[in-house]
C-alpha cells in the first residue's frame, strides 16, 4: 500500500510537473506572438514609410525630368538665341560696310559734282548766254564776266550788271548746277565772315579801351602807320589798273573799228572776238579797282575810329 501510494505521488508530481512545463511553454508562445505581432506591426510602419518615400521620390524624380526638359529646352532657346545674334551681327556688319560704301560714294559724287560744277562756270566765262526769257529781248546775248552761287555777272552795252538767281532762266541754272540750297549756303558763309570780321574788330577796338596805356596809343598810332600804308598800296595799284584799263579799252576800240571797215565774215569775227575780249578784261580790272574803293572805304572808317580813341596830340 505504501508502494502504490508513493507511485501514485510519483506519478502526480509528474503531471504536475507536465503541466508546469505546459503552462511554460503557453507562456513562451504568449510571449512569442506578441514580439511577432510587434515586429509585423513594425514591418507595416516600415511598409508604409517605404511607400511614401517612395512615392515622394518619384514626385521629386517627375520634378526632376521637367527640370532637365525645360533645361534642355533652354539650351536650346539659348542656343537658337545665340545663333540668331550672330545672324544680327553679320547684318549689322554688312549694314555698315553698304552704309560706308554709301557715303563714300556720296562724298565722290559730291566732289565730282564740285569738279564739274566749277568747271561748267569756268568755261561759261566769256561767252555769250541767253537770258531773254526772264530779262527781255535785250539779254538775248550776253556776255558773262563771272559766275558765282548767287549771282552771274555780265556785261551790257550799259556796262556791267548783276543778274541774281532769281531771274537767271531755269535752263541757264541747270547748265550752270545752280541751286537755292548752294545760294542759301553762300550767303550764310558770307554773312558768318563778315560776322566774324566785325566780332574780331571789336574785339580790337575792346582790347584799346584803356586809352591811357602806352601799349595802347603805341598799338593805335602803328595801325593807323599801317592803314595809311595800306591805302597807299592799294590806290597806287589802282592807278596802275588804270591805266592798264585804258590801254584795254584802246585796243577794243580798235578792234571794233576794224570790225567796221573789215571786208570778210572772217576778218569780223577775228576783229569782234578780240573787242570782246580786250573789253573783258578791261572789266575785270575795272571790278578789282570798284572792290579797291570798298577796302579802302573800310579803312578809312576803321582810321577815323582810331584817331577818335588817341589822347589828344597822341
């Protein structure tokens, strides 16, 4: 009895001790299942991480590829623009090479136009010119003694006269290139010397102010020494003129006599070409001399300004 006893102890310490190591096991699995379960739980999170990462970097990679086509198409524009500048360059470049060709052209036409224009006016002088259509029957030959931008000079039976463009005939005019431009321009010039002529006179007479600086009265007793020697070389020129003039004069008579008593068409024309040429060039003179008279008008105005700005017995 006490054998089956202690057997059935035995027997129930056994199972209790399977139980034990049951229950421990349970436990171990309980305890498994919940590291498994927080480990997968992790995995989601990690899955879901991963996801959205993932999804963000194909957004940034979207991004990424417009970026590198707008790039590439700014190369592109960038280099359409580039060749499209080196384009402009080249016309520009041609543009002024035509353009200086252009005015080089235009400053040899000019100087042509000059060449021809002065010797048209040169080779005028002397002859006859028809100006009856604008000035009467009576200039239907007349003979020219000069040319210049605003005026032709010519000679009458009267003696010599002006004729302004104006009322020079429009065929006339273009024979000769003249123009109201280049008459306007003329003008101009002469009224800019005269301008600067009597600017730099007054200039003078401004600088003499002080009428009781030796230097001064030293300077206007020299001038007027110097105007009185000038007017003296100019009348004695004159004088010459003169008398060259009556010679001239002489000799178109002469010839002009001979146009009367010649016999031959021949021997007038001689004798009539030399008259007018003789009395040309007695007008010539004669033009000098009238243009002696106005400088020694001038001087003799600047003299009288002079002796006024002199100290007494100065």
């Amino acid at each position: 009895m006490n054998s089956k006893l202690h057997s059935l102890i035995r027997s129930l310490g056994l199972l209790a001790s399977c139980f034990f190591f049951v229950g421990c096991l349970e436990d171990e699995k309980k305890v498994d299942l919940e590291q498994v379960k927080a480990n997968l739980a992790g995995v989601e999170f990690d899955k879901k991480s991963t996801r959205k990462f993932i999804d963000t970097a194909k957004a940034k990679l979207a991004e990424l590829k417009a970026a590198e086509e707008d790039l590439k198409k700014a190369g592109e524009i960038n280099e359409a623009i580039s060749n499209v500048t080196k384009t402009l360059e080249n016309v520009t470049s041609l543009i002024d090479e035509v353009r200086a060709s252009l005015e080089e052209s235009e400053l040899g036409f000019e100087d042509y136009q000059a060449k021809y224009r002065a010797k048209v006016r040169k080779e005028v002088v002397g002859k006859n010119l028809d100006l009856s259509t604008t000035m009467g029957e009576g200039y239907k030959e007349v003979r020219v003694l000069s040319v210049n931008p605003v005026e032709i000079r010519i000679y009458q039976s009267s003696g010599p006269q002006s004729v302004p463009i104006s009322e020079i005939p429009k065929k006339v005019r273009e024979m000769l290139q003249m123009s109201e431009e280049e008459a306007e321009a003329h003008r101009a010039q002469l009224r800019d010397n005269a301008k600067v002529r009597e600017e730099r006179y007054k200039e003078w007479k401004e600088g003499l102010a002080d009428r009781k600086s030796e230097a001064a009265q030293k300077a206007i007793a020299k001038r007027l020494k110097d105007i009185q020697v000038e007017v003296q070389t100019i009348e004695n020129s004159m004088n010459l003129r003169l008398l060259k003039i009556q010679d001239l004069k002489s000799r178109s008579s002469q010839w002009q006599r001979d146009y009367s008593l010649a016999r031959s068409n021949k021997r007038r024309e001689k004798a009539l070409g030399y008259s007018q040429m003789y009395r040309d060039k007695a007008q010539k003179l004669n033009d000098l001399n009238s243009d002696g008279h106005l400088v020694i008008a001038r001087l003799r105005s600047e003299e009288e300004d002079l002796k006024k700005m002199q100290r007494p017995g100065g």
